[in-house]
C-alpha cells in the first residue's frame, strides 16, 4: 500500500516572496503614514508662519473718498477721512479710520494731496485767506499753495506736498491711491 504525502509543505505556510511582499507594504503604508503626521502640521506652520510675507499690505489701494457734489467748486479743500480695512500680519481689522486726503477741484479736475507733512510728519491744515489760502504745517511752519508746491524753499519740508492719485468713477464718485511716503527725503518714496 503506497502513502501519499504531499511534495511540500506550502498547503500550510504561505510562500517566501508573498511575505516579503506583505512586510514591504506594511511597511511602505506605516511610513507614509508617519510621514503624513509629522510633515502636515509641519507645512500647515511654515505656510502660517510666511503668510504675512505674501499678503499685500493696505497701502496703494483705490478707495472711494468723497463725490464731486462734496467738493467747492470754487476749490476750496475739502479734508476726506480714509476708512479701510487691513491686516497687520495675522490679525485683520474691521473698518477704521487709517489716514485723511485734501481734496480739491482745480477746473474739471480733482487733485489729491496727503495730509501728512513730508518733513516730519505732523498734520497739516488749511487756512483759508483772501488770497486764496494755503496749507500748512503747525510744527516747523512749512508752507504750502493750493498747489502742494512749498511757499519757502529754504522750509524744513524737504520736497512739496505728496500728491495721489485721483479716479473719478460712476460720473461722480472720487477714487484715490491711498498712500504713505517716506519722510524727510527730498524724493517721494512710497512704503509698503
């Protein structure tokens, strides 16, 4: 009576290379996990942490400041709160008042005039006159036409008032390129 027993015992054990495979991919899945976990937040925190670099700061916007119907027609300035909202690298603020514009009418024109004194800057004001008036600075006494143009040369202020940009919009709405520059410079150097 012959026995038949089997060739080999891989009915019970699974092969050698099926294993491997298995470990292989055990180990590939941990590692991606691992790697998931640890390089995420990692990436989420540098992201999070350069993003003030990548935003653009609230300087150099168009914002609407006035209508034609709120400036004299005789061209008279009229002084115009900026209002905006910005961000100051992670945290954001909701409208608030961030600067003030001259403006006025010369002809069918509008010019805009910033009011910070480019010396050191102090506010500057307006005073009106029979000659038509001019603005001025209270703390070195710089002078200024209606023009921007200082009235002195030989002023502390180093270069005439900073003129912006001005865009009437909808037949009516005054638009201007809210900026800040530098102070004490003879150019006008715009900060960001």
């Amino acid at each position: 009576m012959s026995q038949i027993t089997p060739s080999c015992c891989s009915c019970s054990l699974p092969p050698e290379g099926g294993a491997s495979r298995r470990g292989f991919f055990a180990t590939l899945v941990a590692a991606c996990s691992t790697l998931f976990t640890v390089l995420l937040p990692s990436i989420t925190g540098v992201l999070g942490l350069l993003n003030p670099l990548r935003q653009k700061g609230g300087a150099g916007r168009f914002v609407r400041l006035a209508t034609l119907e709120l400036l004299p027609e005789d061209g008279t300035p009229y002084k115009a709160p900026v209002i905006a909202a910005r961000s100051d690298a992670w945290t954001s603020y909701p409208p608030e008042p961030v600067g003030a514009v001259f403006l006025r009418r010369a002809g069918d024109r509008v010019l805009a005039f910033q009011v910070i004194c480019p010396h050191a800057g102090c506010s500057l004001g307006y005073e009106s006159s029979p000659q038509g008036g001019r603005f001025f600075c209270p703390c070195h006494a710089a002078g200024f036409d209606l023009d921007g143009r200082r009235t002195d040369p030989s002023s502390f202020s180093p270069r005439d008032m900073d003129t912006l940009e001005v865009e009437i919009r909808n037949g009516n709405e005054v638009w201007v390129k809210y900026e800040t520059f530098r102070l004490g410079t003879a150019q006008k150097i715009a900060q960001r």
